[in-house]
C-alpha cells in the first residue's frame, strides 16, 4: 500500500495515505470506514497480549485479578487514546514504531538468542557485532526522528 500510494503521490505522499485523497471520495470513504473497523477490532486482541505480557513479567506469580485485568485494560486504552489525540501524523508513529521494533526484531533478538544458546567462543563475535550494529542504528534511526520532528514543528507540539 505504500509503495503504491508514493508511486501515486509522489514525495507528497502522507504518514496515512488514505488523507492524500479528497474527503467527498466515496470509495475511499469506504475505506477509511474499513480502516476504523479494523482498528476497533484489532485493538482488544492486541490489549491483551500486552496485558498477559505485563501480567508474565511483573506478575508471574498472581493468578487471573479483576481489579489488575480492569486496571491494567484501563491503562493500555487510555494511553493509546492519548496517543491517538495527540497524534496529527501517523507518519511518525510509524517511523518511531519501525526504528525501534524493526532493528530489535531484525538485528538485536536473533543475535542476542544466539549468543544466549550458544557456548562463548570467537563464533559469537558476528553476533555480539550484529547486536551492537542493530542498537546503532535503532539509536541513530530515533535521533534522525526526533530531530525531524523538532525541525517541522520547531520543538512546540502541534495540534490537529
């Protein structure tokens, strides 16, 4: 969909490619509908790996709470509405999200698993180097970010 929508747009092509076309489009109307659904959908069964993830890690000995799983459940919604209100161009949540779980999934985890499982030797020295090569750039990737975000919007956040 990406590549598609800059072989459209161009350069101009938007984080959300679908605001690239005019609002009264009812095709892409459908779409955007489709897209909303898809979202209202997707996000309990991603709340509750992140909350059985939370609940593993902090928690690993308490069995199933009502007051945690409402807290908890309560907490990931809030911040992602927060997010969502807060957040005028998914260009860069999406940028942010790939610079750090990109380079951990790609460069970081594989390696790190290897040397984990493996007995220390000089054959875990690509791996120690493709760890530390992924942190580089996941590093260097937020700071371009963060930079791109202060030079467009001159440090102040802007509102929709």
């Amino acid at each position: 969909m990406a590549l598609a929508g800059f072989l459209t747009f161009g350069s101009l092509t938007e984080g959300n490619v679908l605001n690239n076309f005019p609002p009264d489009n009812v095709m892409v109307n459908i779409a955007r509908l489709c897209f909303g659904l898809n979202m209202l959908t997707t996000l309990p069964l991603e709340a509750f790996v992140c909350r059985e993830v939370m609940a593993t890690y902090w928690f690993p000995d308490q069995h199933f709470s009502m007051p945690f799983h409402l807290l908890s459940t309560t907490i990931l919604i809030t911040s992602a509405m927060i997010l969502s209100l807060l957040t005028c161009d998914l260009g860069i949540v999406f940028e942010l999200i790939g610079a750090t779980s990109a380079c951990v999934l790609a460069y970081i985890l594989p390696p790190l698993c290897y040397i984990k499982l493996s007995t220390r030797s000089w054959k875990t020295i690509p791996a120690i180097v493709c760890a530390v090569f992924g942190v580089l750039v996941m590093v260097i990737s937020l700071f371009q970010i963060m930079s791109k975000i202060y030079r467009q919007h001159g440090g102040a956040a802007k509102t929709c």
